[in-house]
C-alpha cells in the first residue's frame, strides 16, 4: 500500500499498481544476506492485505520468535504510514503489547470506532514503535536503505537488521522467503514442517495465484479506485465471474471431502487445492476476509456480500479464520475497517466508517 498518493491512475482511469523496487532473497549462499535468528524484521500494516499474507506465513511457519515485527498506525496519513511515538516507557511495555502472532494483539471488532480519532495513540492497539531506530516514518527506513529513493513507501518490508537496509518490499516473494526452509533450524519445530508450496502442486499454486491477483487480491483496487464508470464495471465484474470460479473450486473440493469424511468432517479440508492448506489459500484469505467488512462499501464492489452469495467461499474463510490460529490472530478488524475508510479521503470524504458488518466474520 502507498502514502504520498493514494493510487496511481492511468489515462482511461484504470488503476495501476506500483512495481516493488526491493527483490534481493535470504538464503546460505546469498552474499550478503544469509539465514539468521533476530536478525531480520517485518515493518506491516495490519490493514494491508499484502501485508497480512507475510504475517500469516510468520505465524504458520512458525517464525514468530525468529523475526520481529512492527506494525505501523491504521490511519495512513499525507506523509504517509507512522508508528507510534516512542518513548523509554514505551519501550517499557512492550513486553506487555508485542504479539508474536502479530506484532500487537488482535481482538474482535469494536461495537463502535465513532470515537477513536485519526490521531490516537494507543500503544499496541493502534500500532506499536519502531523497534529498531525508533522512527516516526516508513518513509525513513526507506531513505536508511537508499537515500535516492523516490516511489511511495509501502508495506511490507523485510529488513536486514544487521547491514541496515531493505532486503525485500514485495509480499509474494517474501513469504516465499520465509516459506523455502532457510530458518527452519531455528523455527519452532512443531511448525516448521510445513511447506505451503509442494514442488508436486508449485505449477498449480502458480496458476491459481495468478488469475486471483489480477482479478481478486488486485480486482477490487482496480474496482474501488477507477475513475470513470466503465471502468469501474468492467472491473468489478471481473472480480465477482472470479470469485464464482472461487466458489466453483471450492464446491468440488467439499463435494469430494463430504464423500470421505462427512459433511461435519470436510469443514476442516476444505482448501483450494486438494485436502491442503497452500500459499494459494494464504493469498486469497487478506482479500475476502476484507470483502464484506470493506470492500462491499468502500470499493462498491456490492453485487454480493461473500457469506449471502458465495456460500463456499464464506465456509472456506470460516474454516481458515476459526480453526488455524495464524489467520484469526493475524487479523485485526478494527484496523481494516478504520484504515481504509478514514485513509481514502477521496474515496470516504466524510471519514464515516461503517458499523457492519455485524459480526465482521460468522462463527462456524
């Protein structure tokens, strides 16, 4: 996600996302950047769905207490994404404020954010500090790792503690980093195990990414910030023929599993390829977990909420959301509610943000 400006538009009004700029990788023989325990760190939002999926692969991946993270304000502001001041006391209770899972704790969704301003301050709750430097800015860990740099600030951020720069701003391949194996020796080892991308399924896990991204991850950007009608419809059309062949997968993957456990049994399988959780369900979940609490509104992607129209997606997101920790205790609502309809000034003038859905996500 950017600061200086919001999105980037071309001339018909179609949205146009940002090439990330940063693409080095960890691993033994890198020259530079090779596998350590406490020397790399994670800068997110928890409001970003690109950042969300590096967290997910943290916590499953069992990298909690190998990699640090410091999660910036929800409230991205003219000069960009911010942490909260710091201060010695602060510092002092970080120990009381910092999730492993998440960088701070995240609790269910507030009945009502009609009282918390743009510029709270709640340690912990709406962001944490930078640990490291004790910045007020992204922006500056930027011009730390390249004093020229001259693109928008996103997050997330991979950083290199230990020579001081940025070693990878693009999400899918950082948790394809944090997912190849090079910290598994200080992992914690009951989850280290788990490889969310087979070399036997590598070639499908890509197939299915790519039509998502462009489609879904990417679709409901190019739906909610374009600039002119037709656009607009052309590509929020787009998002929902997709999310039907979402529900199509899904369909045949339950019908299968319903046949060899029962119907209660196959809640628990149901993934997009196979009987298996893979980095195709890390990428999809920071979208439709989104849907219905933002981008139903605030991107007008409305011809359906997920849970009333796409009945097997709205299971696959409860099964991911309820029964594996690393994606319920990396989603925070209140930060994804409050960062995009208080941060799009052109999108929510008026900086209402909506109090449903009532509840963000259905038990299951």
């Amino acid at each position: 996600m950017s600061d200086t400006k919001k999105w980037a538009n071309a001339e018909d009004g179609s949205f146009k996302r940002q090439v990330s700029s940063f693409r080095e990788t960890i691993s033994p023989s890198h020259a530079i950047f090779k596998p350590a325990k406490g020397r790399y760190w994670l800068y997110v939002s928890l409001a970003c769905p690109w950042a969300h999926r590096t967290l997910i692969t943290r916590a499953l991946k069992g990298l909690t207490s190998v990699i640090g993270v410091s999660v910036v304000h929800w409230n991205m502001d003219a000069k960009g994404w911010r942490f909260l001041p710091y201060s010695a006391s602060s510092a002092d209770e970080l120990g009381d404020v910092y999730s492993p899972a998440s960088g701070i704790a995240c609790t269910p969704t507030s009945s009502s954010v009609s009282s918390v301003t743009n510029d709270s301050q709640r340690l912990g709750v709406d962001g944490t500090i930078e640990h490291n430097y004790h910045y007020n800015r992204l922006k500056e860990l930027y011009y730390k790792a390249h004093p020229n740099y001259n693109a928008r600030f996103t997050v997330p951020v991979l950083w290199d503690l230990e020579t001081q720069t940025i070693v990878n701003n693009e999400s899918s391949e950082i948790i394809r980093i944090l997912n190849s194996g090079v910290f598994d020796e200080f992992a914690d080892p009951e989850k280290n195990q788990l490889d969310l991308l087979p070399k036997e399924l590598e070639a499908q896990i890509d197939e299915i990414n790519s039509w998502v991204y462009n489609t879904i991850n990417n679709g409901v950007y190019k739906a909610g910030f374009a600039e002119s009608p037709q656009v607009y419809e052309k590509e929020v059309s787009s998002v929902f023929e997709h999310l039907q062949k979402v529900e199509h997968i899904l369909r045949i993957n339950y019908d299968t599993a319903v046949s060899k456990y029962g119907a209660e049994g196959a809640v628990s399988k149901l993934f997009l390829i196979n009987e298996q959780l893979t980095e195709a369900d890390v990428r999809l979940y920071p979208t439709i977990v989104r849907f219905d609490p933002v981008y139903v509104q605030h991107f007008k992607c409305n011809l359906s909420t997920i849970r009333d129209g796409f009945p097997m997606v709205d299971l696959w997101l409860r099964n991911l959301y309820w029964n594996i920790p690393a994606f319920r205790d990396t989603t925070n609502f209140d930060h994804i509610k409050l960062h995009y309809t208080r941060s799009h000034p052109r999108v929510n003038p008026l900086g209402i943000t909506p109090l449903g859905p009532v509840p963000a996500i259905l038990p299951l």
